[in-house]
C-alpha cells in the first residue's frame, strides 16, 4: 500500500491505517494479532495535543517538587535523613549500619515490640493459624484472635464493642468517608492527622477546622453552624503527634453534648500513654468510655502491631464491620498481629509500671530541655517532645549532626509542618536512662549553637 494513496493525512495517522490494514489481512490469513482498540484519525489528532506531562510520571508536579529539594540538599551538602535501615528492634537503642545509636526515631513507648511475651504470641499464632487468614472477615477470614482482641479493647474502653482495621491511617479514613457524607459537617482540630483529612474529603461533607485545642472556638462556630447540618463529627487527637500536647476533653465532650453532635478522638499517640495504668486520656481525665462516640487508635505503637481500631457502641461498631469499605473489603488482620497486639494489651493491663516511667522520663527530658533553652512548643512530654528549629535546612543539619554524634532523631520538614515549625521529633521509651537523655540534651544544645 503507497502512502501517496493516502493524501491529507498526517504521516502518523497513515502509519496507523496502514497497520491497521496489514492486521486484517493477518486475520484472513488466520494468523494471531494482539488486540488494538480502534481509533479514529479525529481521535488520533487530538491525542497530539496533550501535554506529556499528562502521561509521563516524571513529569508529575509532586515529583518534580520533590527532586528540587532533593537536588537543593545535594547541593548544599545536606546527606537524606530518611530511609534509614535498622538492623535488629528499635528501642530505646537501635542499630544501623553496624552501629548502636540513642534511639528516639519510633515509638515503641513501653518496649512492647520486642518482649518475650509479645513475640512469643505472635509465633504461637503463626503455628496454629499461619501467617494470613486469606480473606476479608465478613466471608472467611474471620479467626478467634480477632474477637479476644477485639473483646478486650471493647473492656478496656469500657464501651460495647471495637473493630480492628489491618491498617491505622485507612482506620480513619473509611470510618469517616463512610458515616458521613454531603449533607453533614466535620469539625477538626487544625492539627489534626492527615488521616482525618483524607477521610473528610472522601466523605463529602463540608469541612473546617478549628484553632488548636481551642474548644471554645469550636463552640463557637458550632453556634452559628449546627442547624445547617445533619450530623457533625468533631475530632480531636489525644496526643498530637507533631507537638506533644493533648485538649482539655472534657470541654469538648460538653460541647458535643450541647449541640447533638458527635466526638471521635484518635489516641494514635496517648493510648498506653497517659493515665496512671497507661489506659490513655480517658483514664488522664477519669472519663467513662460512652462520654466519647468514637474511640479511635493505632497499634503500631504501644500495641506492637500494625493497624487500627475503633470502639464504642454496638450499633456503630456493628455498622462498620457489615459496610464500611476498608473492613469490607479488605483481609482480615494477619493473626500474629492480632495475637501480639493482643499480648501487648494483657502486658499493660499487668505492668502499669511501663507508662509510668515514661512519663516520668518524658517529663525528666521536657525539663532539660528547657533548661537548656531548647524549643519545645506546647509539649506535654508524655511521649513526643519536639525541637522547633524555625526552618527545614536547619532540622536536617541538627538531625544529621546528631546521628553523627550516635542519636538517632528525625526532622519534621515542610508541609507536614509549617516551614517555619520545622523541629526535629523524640519519641520517648520507658527503656531510656537519664545518662542517654543527658547526654542527648547536651548534644542537642551544642549543635543548635554552631548551627
């Protein structure tokens, strides 16, 4: 076939026809050919003018954005901070690289990632049941592990039942998209976790936030606001990941309750933390388990596990086992982490002990730095004590200095954090000794005077 028979045509255009042709006749002679969906010449035009940045990866904007900063820390010298590899369980110490580091880059809080009693369940787990239960509960997946676990959540909330979810941040994000929607309102705090974020935005309902930990503000806008609305959720963290700090939950509560709305409270970061047994901010602040809605954590963190859940009535609970997507739709929690969130959750109950000294040594550490002169915001230190270094740069050279100095911290960079909020994170343990935290804030005030 002559491509002068074809005038008119763009040379792309007749190359595909001619293709097309050749395959027909391989049809007739019974040959196999792949599959091509036809195109019209119209529709091949206009695929000529479509950017490449449409279609190429490279060329996605948050990807050209993070090889900037990428390439603007080569430039100046500033060695990445993430991705470091640990070689064994991170504690109160760690090892990378073949060297042992001060650790405060996990939140392992009370050391139950690592103890016998915990690793031993999850191997007890995988001879009996294997190490996946091979489909979502609702059709197979269900095993015993996840209802005694699920049970003692429920009891330890003082609530009537809980749903654990194989993963935190989606915890939140089907909890949310699912029960709310359009017609409804969600208030947050304006630190809150992406996790809310993301999940507000699913749900369709209308979305504001409200300055930190300020309840009264809250209140406010829920004067003018409620009557707009179906039903409203407000959320709160228990303890702030980035800052350390925790509301006054009793305000809220009695907010919620005036206008009808709904509370749910992520204790991602308080659960196993606060209280004097570790039972978390409602133990803090001697609440019943109903006072919230939607109790809501992680059990990545003092439960040793991966995942979420969420606990209060039964009505909800039930609720999202039988429609919310992410449980639905999704395997059921492997039984060794359900096995050893489950031992780490027996282990609290008997060694109150554990969040006892964390609090103690977070405390300890919250007032050296500050004698020190070190920022460290509106932190509690219960757990997570931050050093506010005022910009991004400055957070990696003081974390890079200190690994170099044999602790382990991460920066907070720019947009988890406003650029000029940039710090650096410690997560407390219950393992550290207060020779390791001297020896860190000294190190910590030293670098932040040369830097």
């Amino acid at each position: 076939m002559s491509r002068r028979g074809l005038p008119g045509l763009t040379s792309q255009i007749k190359d595909k026809l001619i293709q097309q042709a050749l395959e027909r006749r391989l049809r007739q002679a019974g040959e196999p050919v792949a599959f091509r969906p036809s195109l019209s010449a119209t529709s091949l035009s206009m695929q000529d003018d479509i950017p490449e940045q449409f279609y190429r990866f490279h060329l996605h904007p948050g990807y050209q954005q993070l090889r900037i900063m990428n390439d603007g820390a080569a430039r100046l010298g500033v060695s990445s901070p993430f991705f470091k590899q640990h070689d064994g369980i991170a504690g109160a110490t760690t090892r990378i690289n073949g060297r042992e580091y001060i650790n405060f880059g996990s939140y392992n809080y009370i050391g139950m990632s690592g103890d016998a009693s915990v690793t031993a369940a999850a191997k007890a787990a995988i001879d009996r049941y294997g190490t996946s239960v091979s489909a979502s509960r609702i059709v197979s997946g269900e095993r015993p592990l996840h209802r005694e676990f699920e049970k003692a959540l429920a009891k330890t909330y003082g609530v009537e039942d809980s749903v654990t979810f194989v993963s935190g941040h989606a915890t939140n994000v089907t909890t949310i998209g699912y029960l709310f929607g359009a017609k409804d309102l969600i208030l947050h705090d304006a630190l809150i976790h992406n996790c809310t974020l993301q999940g507000a935005q699913l749900s369709g309902a209308r979305r504001l936030s409200f300055p930190h930990n300020d309840w009264a503000a809250l209140d406010a806008i829920l004067n003018e606001q409620r009557r707009h609305f179906e039903r409203v959720l407000i959320v709160v963290e228990g303890i702030y990941s980035m800052d350390g700090d925790f509301p006054d939950l009793p305000k809220f509560i009695a907010v919620k309750q005036k206008h009808r709305a709904f509370l749910m409270v992520d204790e991602a970061h308080s659960f196993g933390v606060m209280g004097k047994h570790g039972l978390g901010i409602r133990e803090h602040f001697h609440l019943q388990g109903p006072e919230v809605d939607i109790w809501m954590g992680t059990l990545s963190k003092v439960l040793a596990g991966c995942g979420g859940y969420i606990a209060g009535e039964m009505a909800l609970v039930e609720h999202l086992k039988f429609m919310a997507p992410g449980f639905l739709y999704s395997v059921g929690m492997p039984p060794p982490v359900a096995a050893a969130s489950l031992a780490a959750l027996e282990c609290l109950h008997r060694e109150p002990a554990r969040p006892q000294k964390l609090q103690a040594l977070g405390h300890y550490f919250l007032d050296k730095a500050k004698a020190a002169g070190i920022d460290t915001g509106s932190s509690s230190g219960l757990a997570v004590i931050p050093a506010i270094t005022g910009s991004s740069l400055k957070a990696v050279r003081l974390s890079d200095a200190l690994f170099k100095r044999g602790i382990n911290v991460q920066p907070i960079l720019y947009p988890a954090v406003p650029e000029k909020s940039a710090r650096l994170r410690f997560f407390m343990s219950y393992q550290h000794t207060e020779a390791q935290i001297n020896q860190t804030i000294q190190a910590l005030a030293e670098e932040v005077d040369r830097l």
